[in-house]
C-alpha cells in the first residue's frame, strides 16, 4: 500500500532566507588571534547546538550556482592561501571530498575542502545494513526486481505510511535504467516518512539526489550546513555528501532523481540569450554550522551498489567549522522560474521550460533533465494550446506537486505521477481536448498560480519496478483518457473542425 487516493492541501510554502544558525551570543564572544584560538578550543568542547522547533529559523544562504562559495561558522577558521596548511585554525583537520576525476576539465571539476573537528575516516568498519532496504533498485541492467512496459503508467498519491519511517525507509524505487557501476543511468524513487532521521547521516556512493518535495518542509542537515525546502524547491544532495533529513512539519512526501553519471547544470540558453529560465542568483548554499556533540553512537549509513552499509561512529558528521570550494549542496525555488514560451501561434517543446540538466555525451541529448510546468500566460493564436499529442525518443515521467496539470482534467493528482515510456503516445485527455476546442484561445489566458508540475525526462529507457507495476494504485484506467477521443473527420469539411 505505497500510494493513497486521499490528498490534502499542501503546506505553506513560504521561502525562508535567515540568519545563522551559529550563536551569534556565542560570537560576540569569540576573541580573535592566534592566542585566542587555544581558549576557543576550550570553549567549543563546551559548546553544544541546541536542537529545538526554532532550529531551522535561522538559516542563511550563499546565492548562485557552481561558484567557489567559502563559509566559516567560527571566525578565521579558514585557512588562508592554501587549503591544507600543516596545522588548521582551531586545530581542525582538513579534509577535501571530489565530485569529479582530479583532472577534469575546469568547467566540469568539482571538489571542496571541509575543515572539521574529525576526520570522516574516524569510524568502524562498514557492516551490511540490517534490516535490508527491499525497496531500493539501483542496477537496472541487471535487476530481477525491474520489468519492462510500453504502456502508460499512472499512479495515485503514495500513501503516508502509519508506521514510524524515516526518509531513507521510506525510499523507495519506482523506474530507472543504467547502472552506477558504470557511471550511466538513473534511477527514480519516491518517498514518503512521518519521522526525522535521529543519530544517523546517510549518504549516498552511487549519485546525486535531486529531492522534490511534495507535501511537508524537509529541513536537511548536511556537512556544510542545513537546508530548508517547502513543496515548489528542490533540494540537490550531490554524490558522497553525508546527510540527515528531518520533517519539521511532520508527514512529508514528494519525489527523488538519483543520476550516475555526473552533476546537475544549468541548460543553455541559445537564442533565448543571457536571461530567462532559472537565474543562477536563486540557487541557495548553505552557510557552514557544525555539531560538536559527544554520541554514544552515531551512525552512517551509506549506498554503495545499491545496497545500505552503515558504519559507528561517536560524533556527529555534521562537524565540518568551515568548507571552502565549487563540490555543495543546494536548493531552488522553483517558484522563481522565469519562462518562456511562444507569444504569436504554436507550442514550444517542453525542453523550454529545463530548469536543470545532466547532459549526456550526445550533444544535446540528457541523461535527465528537471522540467517544470509553473504557472504562466498562454497567448498563442489559432493554436491548441495545451500540450500536444505525441511520441518521445526520450521518456517522460512526471509529477505534480500542486493544483491541477493543464493536460489533465481528470486522474493526476497531486502526489501522483505518471510515466510515458519511450516512443510510447500520450496526450491532453478526452475532457481537456473537448473543452479547449469549445472554449476556443483567442483570449490570453493564465495557468493558476496554485499549480506546479514537473517532469524528468531521459534518453535512457527506464525499467519500472515489480512492486510500482503491482501497486492497487496503480490505475488500470489511466488509457481511457484517450479511448474516449472521437473523430472528427470529415472529408467535406477541409477547413478544421465546426
Ligand atoms: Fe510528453
């Protein structure tokens, strides 16, 4: 029983930009200098972060994507003209983490240097994690758990599970293809949790999450510091980041992309030119904040393969004081969208609205792409203005976070999801064509503002998981959507429809 028909209205989904989640009572008293940084030892062992409801209140960002960001939570506690000095500020130790080969070209290098209380290496062997995770696919070449179908799919709304679950254990896989193994593919997954993770960090060996929250605020606390996201922004945890999802508002749900081959850019923008789509100034970094607390034990678990491994520790990961470089997680509004479309006849590609994309070695061909459906005016003359009819090279699943699909009258709800499998067709549905012939669009009219989609769509062909083609919610009536569309040809009649 992964998905439910019932939804609620979905949460508040106010942008927070605060201030540091760092005492500032605690800096005004921190002494500068190399003396001072002894007595500062001293304090910090003392120093523990209060976990509380107004936790998340303060939080600050840095703005824009793939810069060289910097961030200390404590004064001076970044070197300065180099990134490994034989002895850190505050005798901490440094540490650099690479999300590319070290000899990738500039504009594809990713690495950043932490600077933390102890180093990650500081813990027990990795053991096998028990309770095995039965719901996570991530070699789809080889998989017995995956099957393929043309069809299209459609689920209704995943269900808010009863039992205590956390985001990890309530991961679960829905398609995919390729395979970590071989730095190609993808996977999707949902996810729904009533629970924070207490006193573990996951992370992730395989790829990079790309988070979409659906319903309830994730606050995610990483290595470089935490990160709210309200339904409407995505949250984008790269490869090996060592992270903690907690749920401030309670239940949470939403959607997940994992992708092996590399990182998430920004598309390009052609003859659109230098502005539109989403701007690199509303991508949120996090700002450095760090955990000092002693554990009896703190756990990590970590997806290797596929499979959960999880290792002792007496600290927390999240004990990184200052990190410096391009390698950070972040978060997007995708509220702060700015689309583009056409303004006189026709219908744009869909590929108009990418917000994100993994390009592939093809010139112009994705892995995945993040695209999302915002509100937005439709102006176009003598034109059928929803989507069109049609069949993909590429595969289309999509997800709908609030109100309702311009294509859709009927079926998709929010939580919901749906998969358009290579070169499988697809469409607006009998009741969304029907209306739009009798309402007739020479009028401008407007997308609601309480209505956002998205969609990820790949060149990879993604096998479906046995238990998403098994759901009872799965809906078996998702094609007569279609079936219902009558002709209206007539052969007398060569000037369109009367
Ligand atoms: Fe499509």
């Amino acid at each position: 029983m992964l998905f439910d028909n019932d939804h609620d209205d979905d949460e508040d989904a106010t942008f927070v930009i605060q201030r540091s989640t760092v005492s500032n009572a605690f800096l005004k008293h921190v002494p500068t200098g190399r003396a001072a940084q002894a007595s500062l030892l001293v304090v910090m062992t003392t120093f523990t972060y209060a976990e509380s409801d107004e936790d998340y209140k303060g939080l600050r960002y840095q703005s824009g994507f793939g810069n060289h960001f910097s961030s200390e939570a404590l004064p001076g506690s970044l070197p300065v003209g180099q990134n490994n000095p034989l002895v850190c500020p505050y005798g901490l130790y440094a540490e650099q983490i690479s999300g590319s080969a070290f000899t990738a070209p500039r504009d594809n290098n990713f690495r950043s240097w932490l600077y933390r209380i102890k180093p990650s290496v500081t813990h027990e062997p990795f053991t096998p994690r028990f309770p095995k995770h039965e719901f996570l696919v991530n070699d789809f070449t080889a998989s017995e758990k995956v099957d393929t179908t043309p069809t299209q799919l459609r689920w209704k709304p995943m269900k808010i599970p009863e039992s205590p679950t956390d985001f990890l254990e309530g991961l679960f896989t829905i398609c995919g293809a390729g395979s970590p193994f071989l730095r190609h593919g993808y996977a999707i997954h949902l996810y729904a949790a009533n629970k924070s993770m207490e006193n573990y960090a996951f992370a992730n060996a395989d790829g990079d999450f790309l988070i979409v929250p659906q319903e309830g605020r994730l606050l995610v606390k990483t290595e470089f510091g935490k990160l709210l996201a309200s339904p409407g922004e995505i949250i984008v945890l790269q490869q090996g980041f060592r992270f903690s999802v907690c749920l401030p508002d309670g239940p949470s749900r939403g959607y997940v992309a994992e992708v092996y081959d590399g990182h998430f850019r920004l598309p390009e923008l052609g003859p659109i030119g230098a502005n539109g789509l989403a701007a690199p100034r509303d991508f949120m970094v996090p700002t450095a904040w760090f955990d000092n607390t002693q554990y009896s034990e703190f756990k990590v678990v970590q997806k290797f393969g596929g499979e959960l491994f999880e290792a002792r520790q007496t600290f927390s990961p999240f004990n990184v004081v200052a990190w410096d470089g391009n390698y950070a997680p972040y978060k997007y509004d995708m509220k702060k969208f700015c689309p583009f479309n056409t303004v006189l006849f026709d219908h744009a590609d869909p590929s108009i609205n990418t917000v994100l994309t993994l390009p592939s070695e093809r010139p112009g061909v994705a892995v995945l792409d993040l695209v999302v459906f915002p509100p937005r005016w439709l102006t176009a003359e003598h034109t059928f203005r929803p989507p069109y009819f049609h069949r993909n090279c590429m595969s289309e699943f999509m997800g709908l976070i609030y109100g309702s699909y311009e294509g859709k009258a009927e079926g998709f709800l929010p939580g919901g999801s749906s998969l358009h499998n290579c070169m499988t067709p697809h469409g607006v549905d009998t009741i969304t064509y029907e209306n739009t012939i009798a309402r007739g669009c020479e009028t401008p009219t407007k997308i609601s503002e309480e209505t956002l989609a998205f969609m990820f769509e790949s060149s990879l062909i993604p096998k479906v998981t046995k238990w998403a083609l098994a759901s009872p919610h799965l809906d078996k009536d998702y094609y007569k959507g279609w079936v219902g569309l009558q002709s209206h040809f007539a052969i007398e009649n060569a000037n369109g429809r009367t």
